[in-house]
C-alpha cells in the first residue's frame, strides 16, 4: 500500500509539472469548464431568485384565497373582462359564503377602469368597489389615514381609499388624504393612502387602484346594480382550499337551484393554489431551460479539454516513449494523462464555482430578487466538471497508454 500511494504521489506530482509546464494551453482549457461552472451557479440562483419573487406576488394579496368569478367573467391582470351575462353572484351569496365553517372572509367586488379626475389631473385607473374586508383579506396597511369601516358602508358614503401608483400619477409627491377626487362628476374624499404592493405577476401595477365601498359604488356609479363580478373567500385553515373548493361550489349549485347533474356552474372558482402551482411550473421549466444552456458550455468546454489533451499526447509522444522504455506501464501512462484532466477539472471547477457564486452574491445585493447562495448547485457544478474532465480527458489518456516505445520512437 505505501509503494501505491509513492507511485501516485509521483504520477499525481507529473501530471501537475506536465500542466504547470503549459500554462497558456491549460489556462485555456480550464477556463470553458470556469464559465460552464459559473454560468450553471449563476442560473440556478437566478432560478430560485426568480422563484421566489412570482411567489411573494402571487401572495401579495392575501394568502388561502379562493375567487368565484361570476359567469363568463375572468381576470386579466387587475381587470375583468366584461360580458352581459354576469349577474350569477351577489352580496347575499357572499353573505351566505362568509357564514360557512372554515371560512374567514367573503368578499364581494366588482373591478373596472375608471376615468377620476383630482387636482385639474385626469387618469384612468382600477376601480374596486368592496366592503371594508377586503383591505384585511388582501392585507393591506395604511401609510396614512384610515380605511373605512362598516358605517361608511352602510351609509354608502363617498369615501376612497387610493393607491401609492395612482396618487404619485395625481399629484406627485403630495398627499391625497383629505382631498376629493372625481367620478362621474361626483366628488369623494379621500380618507386613506395603502402602503405599495408592487406588482403582480402578470405586470399589473397593485398600487394603481382606488377602493370604494360596495354600497358607494352600487348606488351612485352603477345605477343601483345588484350583482357582483366576483367573492373572494378566505380560508381559517380548518379545511384545505380544494375541500373548501368543493363546499363553496356546491353551496352556491344549491342557492343558484343547478340541482341537475348535467346543468353547469354559473360561475367559475379559482384558488390561489393553482396560481402558485402554474407559477412554480414556469419558473421550473424556466430555470431548467436556462441551467440547460449553461450546462452545454460545459459539454462544450469538455471538448477543448479533450482536444487540448490529444495535442499534448502528440507532442509528448517521445516522452511517452522514453517513460515506456524504462520502465513505466501502461497503467502509469493512462493514470498520469487522467490525472492532467483531473487537474484542469478541478481547477476550472473551483474557479468556476467561485465565479458563480461571487456573481449570485453580487445580483442578490444589487436586484430586488431573494435567494440563499446555492452552494449545493456549486458543489454538484464542481463534480459534474470533474466528471466531464474525466470522461473527456479518457480517450487521449488511453491513446497515450497504448502507444509502444518503438511507435513512439518511429513517430517522433
């Protein structure tokens, strides 16, 4: 055992003088598996990072949600795109929603863009008219004054609540609390600012929208309507959003008399669950796609190592034939050229994975996106470039261990 360990110890030492010795050459080599390496790292946090940024705006508006939209309604975005046939749901379903078990929140509401006019300024935003619930099911805050509350409801009173986006859009850096605002060439007092949310997945602008009270907005922009375009349902966690799907459903298939097996749903419930799930996918296949492309530098750069290592053979081919003539096997031929690719592996590798995680570290502290520093994706980085050194670097290591001294002698 200790004669194995002296002999590789001295073809190990070999090997390192044989790429020390080329430094260009192998500097060049390692430096396709340091940017495979890098490149790999760098995806994968970007990945995550990525990741993590559609969830937290998935769930910037509330978490366990579940909407039911009213018949051929559906969002896009922050709006709702509009058809006749979508009186389906009403306050009083939501009511009835709102006293179920393992239900917080019913939430009724109708969005729209709307034209609003305020200090000489005119714009078209997102109009959301809802009870005063819904600023806890979507959890807001208030950066100043106050939201309205149950009687400014009950009273229908002219009262909003405005979006940082659309404030900023009014009347710049000013303040619009305790100022009014137009709709409809009715004034309504603004009693209320909401602390930003950003934006949602789809790009929409939470922050360029304006709440009024159902009650408000029913009665004195919308002609005394009687429908809503959506509820939305928050979960106490009693149930799991899919059980609490099916309660809700057939709740509302009974009050709505769709007591026929074959009569379909006049409203469609989407949960925030499915939003998440569909978000997690694309973020997946995105960050496969990309790490996918890092990955053939890789390959890409396994090819240099193995081109690099087949003009070295030839060019040491006396040399080889010396090492054979006095003694050296095959084995020790084989051994030493796998050892070189070893080295440019491991080289590349480490470079690569520092690389990779420098840049991580540096688009973390400089970009709004959230991720720990993916020190497993380096290591398996680092292994797989071993890997790939290894299995590029066999078929010039073997070609040298079969070379004989006297074909060595005759090719140089």
């Amino acid at each position: 055992m200790p004669a194995l360990s002296g002999r590789l110890a001295r073809l190990a030492a070999a090997a390192w003088e044989g790429v020390a010795s080329r430094r260009t050459r192998s500097g060049l080599a390692a430096l396709g598996l340091m940017v495979g390496v890098a490149a790999v790292v760098l995806m994968v946090a970007i990945g995550q990072g990525t990741r993590n940024h559609v969830l937290s705006q998935v769930t910037a508006l509330g978490s366990d949600l579940i909407t039911v939209w009213a018949a051929k309604s559906a969002p896009t975005g922050a709006r709702i795109t509009t058809s006749k046939d979508k009186a389906s749901l009403s306050p009083a379903d939501a009511q009835v929603l709102g006293r179920m078990h393992g239900v917080r929140y019913a939430v009724p509401g109708i969005n729209r863009s709307q034209r609003i006019s305020a200090q000489g300024v005119t714009t078209d935003t997102t109009l959301v008219v809802a009870p005063p619930e819904i600023f806890a099911v979507e959890g807001h805050l208030p950066v100043e004054g106050h939201f309205y509350g149950e009687r400014e409801e009950r009273l229908a009173q002219r009262v909003a609540v405005v979006g940082p986006s659309l404030r900023q859009r009014l009347v710049g850096e000013a303040s619009l609390v305790g100022q009014t605002i137009e709709i409809k060439k009715q004034p309504f007092l603004v009693i209320a600012e909401l602390a930003p949310k950003g934006l949602d997945p789809n790009g929409t602008d939470l922050d360029d929208r304006l709440y009024l009270p159902l009650r408000t907005g029913l009665s004195r922009l919308l002609g005394g309507r009687r429908h809503v375009d959506y509820i939305t349902v928050q979960g106490d966690g009693s149930y799991s959003l899919d059980q609490l799907q099916e309660e809700i459903r057939a709740l509302l298939r009974q009050r709505h008399r769709l007591t026929e097996p074959g009569q379909r749903d006049d409203f469609n419930i989407h949960t925030q669950l499915e939003t998440i799930q569909t978000q997690e996918e694309s973020s997946r296949l995105f960050s496969a796609l990309i790490t996918g492309v890092a990955g053939i530098s890789l390959l890409v750069a396994g090819i240099g190592i193995m081109a690099v290592m087949l003009i070295g053979v030839r060019e040491r081919t006396p040399e080889i034939g010396v090492r054979r003539a006095v003694g050296a096997r095959r084995r020790d031929i084989l051994v030493h050229f796998l050892l070189e690719a070893l080295i440019l592996g491991l080289g590349g590798g480490l470079a690569g994975a520092a690389l990779g995680l420098g840049l991580a570290a540096s688009v973390r502290r400089f970009s709004d996106l959230s991720y720990p520093l993916p020190w497993f994706a380096a290591g398996v980085a680092l292994v797989v470039s071993l890997s790939i050194a290894l299995v590029f670097g066999l078929w010039p290591a073997r070609r040298a261990a079969a070379l004989t001294p006297v074909e060595a002698v005759r090719d140089a």
